[in-house]
C-alpha cells in the first residue's frame, strides 16, 4: 500500500493558488472571539469594538463578517491570518467585498508585527456591498508574516 502525509492542509484543504484561508468568512465563530475561525481579531487604541458575523444584510450565504467601532478615539480594528509567505517585489492582488456606514477609510496591510511591508487604503467605501481591488507589493521578503485588514478613523 501507498502512504499520503497530511502536509500543509493539502488533505482537509486542497490545494489552492489562493493564499487565505476563510476567504469568505463563513466558518462558524466556535471559539466565541467575533470572527470567522479561520481568522483572528486584532487591534489596538482608545475605541470600544464589537466585532460579530451578521446574518441580516449579508452579501453572499449565511453571514457577512462585521466590525463596529463606537467612541474611536484612536487606533484600529479588524482581523488577520498568520503564516503567509510575501516575496519583496511581487504584486498580490486582493478582491474585497465591503460596505460601511461610516466614512472612514478601510486599510488593508500585509504586516510583520508592526512593520508594514505593503498597504493599501480604500478611501471611500460604499454603504451598499461593492468590490474592491487593491494591489499589495511589499518592500521585503518574509514567511509566516500576517496579513491584517483594519479599519480606522482619520
């Protein structure tokens, strides 16, 4: 008989071109932290966050990942996924599918830490769902660096 080793979610996952896991949110919040299981909250500053998957206006299946910041002060919200492998000078290209109520400007970073190697920043985001393309080309190399979306007030 022949043997197949579970290698890098190859088995459970498939093997994909796509660099995130969960792209469309819809893993349930088992853990009970406000998103999606295949990610996880992040942030900093002076601002009261929920951060819930909202099943009322939704743009595709069961729910749509939601943040809400009340009394921002400073700082930022949103959520990451760890473990991506960036080269210093490719293009990635990101699809989001987002809609706001407010009219702050949503960032999009690939983050090691605090250092920023790429971000893009979507100024004026729609209060109806709409896609967004960016494209992020990071200024160094790394493995296992984090990529975040956040949102924050100017």
């Amino acid at each position: 008989g022949g043997g197949f080793e579970h290698v890098g979610g190859a088995v459970n996952l498939g093997l994909d071109a796509q660099m995130l896991d969960g792209r469309s949110f819809e893993e349930e919040d088992l853990n009970r932290d406000g998103v999606s299981d295949r990610w996880l909250p992040v942030g900093w500053g002076d601002h009261d966050v929920t951060r819930f998957q909202d099943g009322r206006d939704r743009f595709h299946a069961g729910h749509a990942q939601a943040i809400k910041i009340d009394h921002y002060v400073s700082g930022e919200s949103g959520f990451k996924q760890q473990e991506l492998f960036i080269e210093k000078g490719n293009r990635y290209t990101a699809s989001l599918f987002l809609k706001r109520s407010g009219s702050s400007p949503v960032h999009v970073a690939l983050a090691a830490g605090k250092t920023v190697c790429a971000q893009a920043t979507i100024p004026n985001v729609s209060p109806r769902w709409k896609k967004y393309t960016i494209t992020l080309t990071p200024t160094i190399s790394r493995a296992a660096i984090p990529s975040r979306i956040r949102a924050t007030s100017e």
